[in-house]
C-alpha cells in the first residue's frame, strides 16, 4: 500500500465545510467548501466557484467556534481615531 503525502493526510484531518470566523473579514460568518489543506492554509471555494487561500485559524477548521477571538477586538486603534478626527478638522478648516 502505498504512503499518503503530508497535504493528503491533513487533508483527510480536515472538514469538507469551514465556516469563516475572522471577525471584520469579509466572508465572516459564511460556510466554505474545502478544495484543499495544509497545517496553515485552506484553499477554499467562493460563491462565484473561484478558489481562494484562507489561513486555518481564520476558519473553524480546527474546532474553534466564532468566539475564538476576543468580542473587544476593533480593527482601530485609539491613535488611529485621533489622526482621523485631526484630519477631518483640518479638512474643515482649508478655506
């Protein structure tokens, strides 16, 4: 019998449907076909049948539901929002 290649294991290891779970992420929240799979990365089917590569941890490939990430998590940081207000006040003020 001959031996399976690392990506066909994990492959095996791996669900056919992934859900995304990265928060902010587009296709959040959204059941995936499994085209391929390594220890890191997915190639996934998209709704229009393109294939796209996705990390494993943004998915709940693994077993992690979609609290994995922290419900704090804000794709701003305080110094960003203050650049942004600095920039809205001078745009204001140009005439």
């Amino acid at each position: 019998m001959g031996q399976l290649s690392h990506t066909k294991y994990i492959l095996y290891n791996s669900p056919s449907r992934v859900k995304v779970t990265r928060r902010h992420h587009p296709l959040y929240n959204q059941e995936l076909e499994v085209l391929n799979a390594d220890k890191q990365v997915l190639v996934v089917r998209l709704a229009d049948g393109s294939p796209m590569k996705m990390p494993r941890s943004w998915t709940d490939a693994d077993g992690a539901g979609l609290t994995q990430e922290p419900t704090f998590l804000s794709v701003f940081t305080i110094e960003s929002l203050r650049e942004l207000l600095n920039l809205i006040e001078a745009l204001r003020n140009r005439d």
